[in-house]
C-alpha cells in the first residue's frame, strides 16, 4: 500500500496535526477530526492487510463472473455475504470443473465479510492436511508454531474456505488412508463441536468423495451438511464465454 497523501480535491485540507486529520473548532476547542479521503485510504489499506492475513487478496467482483449458466447458484453464493449470521454455522459445497471462477468467487465472498467485520481464513485444503499430520520433527519449533497457529486459525474463524478438497489430483493421499482421521476430526470438530461452517470448493461432486480415496464417514458427513447447499459452477472461464479481447493488454 502507498503511503498516504493528501488529496487536493478533500473537503477539509485545513491544517492539522498529521495527514488526513485537521482540527476543527467545537464549543471553542479545537478538535482533531479525519477527513473523508484519509479515512477512504486508511478502510483500503487496512482492508488490504485483513485480506491478506486470511489469504483472499483480489478484485475481482460477482460482477466480473463470465457465464450465464450458473448465475442462479452464484446469486445463492452471494446471499451469505448479504446475511452472514445465518450461513455463520453452515457449511456449503461449490464445485465444478476447473475455470469455472469457483475460487474467485468465493475468495470475493470472503473480502466482503471481511469488510462486515467477520474473521475469514482461505486455504488449499492439501496445506491443512499437511499441518494436521504431526511431524515427529520436535527440533524445528518456529515451524511448529506455525503449524499449530495455521491450524488454530482455521478451527476458529467465523467462515472457513477450503479449496481443492476431495480431489485426488490435487491432494496427496497416503494409500493407508493415514491422513482421513486427521481431516475426520477436524471437519467434526469444527462443524458438529463448534458449530461453525466451512465453504467446501471442490472439482468432485460431494457423491464422489469415496471414490477419490476418501473414507465413507468423510462423504456422509460431507453430504449430510450440504445436502441443502450445494452450488455447481459450470461456466468455463475461456475464450468461448470470455467478453475479454485477448490483444486487449497490448493496446495503447
């Protein structure tokens, strides 16, 4: 983020004690007060921060979503930031193929939680398997830490979304299945114990589960929480639905 400057075009360019505030007289005192564009600055740079602590950096808008096939699900999506307390403790299952602005969508989601004031964490859902499974590797204490606060983060958010779950080529899966008890426990924790939710996004449909590697256990408690929320993009983000001129970033 670039450091602030004034604006010429402010409202209240008075003088003050710093940029962006300026004093104002209020029954003979003068106080300190922000002017609009300081505070425009300061919501976008600590907004900046917000997003990329919980991994959603972007701009890309509902607006922008190419497609016409899905609109009905993705106006569906978008009901959570417009009632976030009512989908705090639901969880729900997007998926579809790849380009289909799955994850873009959701990671927009997120910012505008974010900006309601709600705790949201994004992460591929191979990297929490991955701080899950305990290392046996006590000598590295700084990433242990890390581990375990990524894990802490994820448990206690108001909206988890974890992308790329349930796909085999995406995740690595021990053949002994050593990891599911690790995602099994926390999935139920989370969800059963805490009563939070989670946005799963997917390219497998949450019927398929099993079949990817997963445990039966893992798609029924899957299924059972999405059973009413499950939201298929279809739309691929190509040159086929894309209104973007390929050239378009050469022109003048």
């Amino acid at each position: 983020m670039i450091e602030f400057k004034p604006c010429r075009k402010c409202s209240k360019p008075g003088v003050g004690p710093a940029p962006g505030y300026y004093y104002e007289k209020v029954d003979g005192f003068d106080v300190v007060k922000e002017c609009t564009c300081h505070k425009s600055w300061r919501e976008k740079k600590d907004n900046f921060y917000a997003f990329s602590r919980a991994g959603v950096l972007g701009s890309t808008t509902e607006n922008d979503y190419l497609g016409t096939q899905s609109l009905q699900d993705l106006k569906c999506l978008m009901k959570v930031k417009d009632n976030p307390e009512k989908f705090k403790d639901k969880c729900i299952y997007v998926w579809g193929p790849n380009g289909t602005q799955k994850t873009s969508m959701c990671m927009y989601l997120g910012r505008e939680l974010i900006k309601k004031g709600y705790s949201v964490k994004y992460i591929l859902f191979n990297k929490l398997v991955s701080d899950l499974q305990p290392t046996f590797n006590t000598s590295d204490e700084e990433e242990e830490r890390r581990r375990a606060l990524n894990v802490s983060d994820c448990r206690n958010v108001d909206f988890l979304i974890l992308d790329e779950v349930f796909d085999r080529a995406k995740n690595t899966l021990f053949k002994s299945g050593y990891q599911i008890p690790f995602i099994d426990e926390f999935l139920r924790t989370r969800v059963d114990i805490d009563n939070k939710g989670i946005i799963f996004i997917s390219n497998v449909k949450s019927c398929d589960i099993e079949k990817e590697g997963y445990s039966k256990s893992l798609q029924d408690f899957v299924e059972r929480h999405t059973c009413r929320s499950t939201l298929e993009f279809k739309d691929r983000y190509s040159r086929e639905v894309s209104i973007i001129d390929p050239k378009s970033l050469f022109e003048d």
